[in-house]
C-alpha cells in the first residue's frame, strides 16, 4: 500500500517537511506526494532523491503527483 | 556541479556583486540592497512616515517583483495562490519590519553589513539563527498557517502593477500639494537621498527579482533548512553573498576604485555606515526578523519575489512591511546610528511575545 500524503496548498517548507515525515514513518513504502507548485515538486524531489528514492513525476491537471519508490 | 546548484550559486554571487555596485553608483555604504531599509524609505516617500532622512521610491524593490513576475511567466511557474492566513500574514510582516528597523536592516543587508566587516551584523546573525531556531521548533511541532487556495489571476497581478505605479510616480514626480509638497517625499539629504540612477538600480532589481525566482533564494530559507533536514541548498546562496561581497569590498580598496560612495572592508563595531552597536538589540532585533521570516515561509526578499510570482499572501505580508516600516518611525521603535529609542525595545520584546503566539496557536488540524 501506498503513503499518500497531501501537501497540496502548502508553503515551503511544509511539503518537505511532510514528505521527510511519511518516509521516516514508512521506510519501505512507496510515497505519493500531492503537491501544486513547481517549488515544492522541485524540493520534495530532492528530499526523496536524497533518501534513496527514484521519483516519478505524473502531471494532473494544475497539480503534480510525485510517486517516490525506494531504491531506482 | 548540478544545474540547479549552479544556480543558488549565481543568484547569490550576483546579488552581492550587485550590491558592492550599488554603492559605487550612489546607494548608501553596506547597502546596496536592503529590503527592510528600502521599504521604509518607499513608505516614507509615500508620506506614511516623516522621518525626512529615509524617504525614497527605490526602484530595486519594484525591480525585485516585477523580475519574479517575469521569471514567473517566462519558467511558466506564475501561480495565483493565497488565504493562508491573510490577515495573520499582514501583522507578521509589521513585526518583522520592527525588529529589522531596530537592527537596521533586513537578512540581505545583514550579510552585506557583514561582508564590510561589520561585527555587528555578526551579532545579528546569531540572534538571526536563534529566532529561526525557535521557528524550526514550531515547525517540527506542527506549525501550519494553512493551505493556500488558487485565487484569480487579477488579485496576483495587483501588487505587481502597483510596482509599476510606483515607478510612474517616480519618474513623475508629480506635486499636488506645492507649498507642504507631496504627494511624493524625497529626501534631501541622508540615506534616502543616496541612490544610484533609477535605471541601474531598476535592472539590478529586475535581474535578482529573476534569478531569486529561479533559484528560490531565502536568506532565512537556508539556516531553517539545515537546521530542519540538513538541506545545504538555499544556504549556498547565503554563503555566496557573503563571499562576494566581502570580496568585492577588499577587491575595491586594493585596486583604489572610488566612486560615489566607496565600499570598504573596515573590521569593527563601532563607526559602521548606518548601524549602531547596540549588541541585545542587533541580537533581539534580528531574532524577531528570524522567527517571523519561518513563521511567514521566507525572509523579506522571499516575501518579494513570491508576491511577484502570483502569491497573494506574501503581497500582503509585503503590504505589512510597508505599514510596519510607518508604524516604526512614527512610534519612535526605528533605532538610528544614535542608538536604540526605549520604545523599540518594547516593540521588539512585544513583537517576539506574538510571534511566539503564533507559532503556538497555529496547527494543522489533525
């Protein structure tokens, strides 16, 4: 089962913040992050790149779907 | 190096090389940008305050947001976004413009200061850490202001195009009222009548408002990220400001440049240009810009460039630091080279008192 976590509306640093939380709490699950601007897409991916995860990027409608799986 | 490293790097090398500049062409010592100072010297110039000494349009704030607006659409990442606490945002604003007129100047202008030898600017930065330590602490326990809501294109473009008014008035200099003048207020003589010519300084906003909108830069951003997941980004561009403008400084006194006002590395606490060496205050002043800056999301230079970029609540934070800078002078609460006024020193104990209050009564809903 998938994390999913909703960081959509959130300042900086939240999203991250929120994102570094749900990994630290599921170590082996996949994460999805819900997120709506380029800057939280830009930094939760580097958070979750820089804990071992490879990101895909799925764009909804003015929103990105960040699926963080473990390992690349 | 990776892209994006690069540039952090780039935007804060070329604010500070932008900032020994400033100088050079006319802006006040240490203060090729401040946004606190130039904030203040634009409510002033708009007769919020009468402190005659500090009244000016300074073109590089217009620059700032009107460059975030451009990046904005340019990297299609302009976004109409606001009503995360609105009204809470405004009055943070007014508390960091306070603590930052009791230090004189903003977390930009603290490492310019710094990078002139300025000690004082040191003891700021320690208190700077601390406030932001404080708000790094609220954020691990919850803190939240709420979601942002997509709001119309029209309200993101508000502050932008009163920018351009701004300009207008300027350039215009239009007098409505000749024998008590206004409504337009230039200084005569003090720092708000040091300023480099309306162009340079109009296009050395436009390129950081760009560059800070491509790279994020956050001079609060970066301390607040190391301290909370040991992210070294945005402390790049912090560390690169320093660097350069120290640098900039000793390189212009090596090689003899003068210009209108010389910028130069001179170690020390007391005699600094518009600074005063009041150590508790430069500590507690900045502490509250610190702590406020989390509790707002970024530091005052942040607060531009997200306005300009469509975020309807840093334009109002942005709004805050205009009043706040007019509620400063007209309280007595804005220290001066002369020291720290009694009031301000209220202010400031107040104005953390809040802060700490907001970061304690805001949580996300479980």
């Amino acid at each position: 089962m998938a994390v999913e976590v909703d960081a959509r509306g959130l300042s900086c640093p939240l999203p991250v913040l929120k994102t570094k939380e749900a990994i630290t709490k599921n170590p082996n699950e996949e994460i999805i992050v819900l997120v709506d601007s380029q800057v939280s897409k830009k930094n939760v991916t580097r958070v979750a790149e820089s804990n071992g995860y490879s990101v895909k990027v799925e764009m909804l409608e003015d929103e990105f779907r960040l699926k963080c799986k473990k390992g690349d | 190096m990776k892209k994006e490293n690069i540039l952090i790097w780039l935007s804060g090398a070329v604010v500070g090389l932008l900032a020994v500049l400033l100088v050079l062409f006319g802006n006040p010592l240490n203060m090729g940008f401040c946004i606190a100072c130039f904030e203040r010297d634009i409510a002033g110039a708009l007769g919020l305050h009468r402190a005659a000494v500090v009244q000016y349009i300074r073109p590089e704030i217009l620059g700032i947001v009107l460059g975030a607006f451009i990046a904005g659409y340019v990297g299609k990442e302009f976004r109409p976004e606001g009503g995360s606490s609105t009204i809470t945002r405004f009055f943070l604003g007014i508390l960091v413009m306070v603590g930052a007129l009791v230090f004189l100047g903003c977390p930009l202008r603290m490492m310019i200061r710094l990078g002139g030898g300025d000690l004082n600017a040191l003891v700021a930065l320690i208190g700077f850490i601390a406030g932001i330590a404080v708000g790094v602490y609220f954020l691990k326990s919850g803190f939240d202001l709420g979601r942002a809501r997509e709001q119309r294109t029209f309200s993101a473009w508000v502050l932008p195009i009163v920018m351009v008014g701004l300009l207008l008035l300027l350039i215009l200099a239009p007098v409505f009222n000749p024998d008590a003048g206004g409504p337009i207020f230039f200084s005569a003589e003090g720092p708000g009548a040091q300023h480099a010519a309306v162009a340079l300084a109009l296009i050395a906003g436009l390129l950081v408002g760009y560059l800070a909108q491509r790279s994020r830069l956050c001079l609060a951003g970066g301390t607040r990220d190391w301290l909370l997941i040991k992210d070294s980004y945005l402390i790049k561009g912090f560390i690169a400001i320093l660097a350069v403008v120290l640098i900039g400084n000793i390189l212009v006194g090596v090689l003899g440049i003068t210009g209108v006002n010389t910028p130069a590395f001179n170690l020390g606490f007391e005699g600094q240009p518009v600074a005063h060496a009041v150590h508790l205050w430069n500590f507690l002043g900045m502490a509250l810009v610190g702590l406020g800056s989390i509790l707002l999301g970024g530091c005052p230079l942040r607060q531009l460039v997200l306005a300009g970029n469509g975020n309807t609540d840093s334009a109002v934070a942005v709004l805050g630091m205009i009043i706040g800078a007019a509620i400063s002078h007209n309280f007595m609460l804005a220290a001066s080279p002369k020291g720290v006024p009694d009031f301000a020193k209220y202010a400031v104990i107040g104005g953390l008192i809040i802060c700490l209050a907001v970061g304690a009564l805001n949580r996300e809903k479980a």
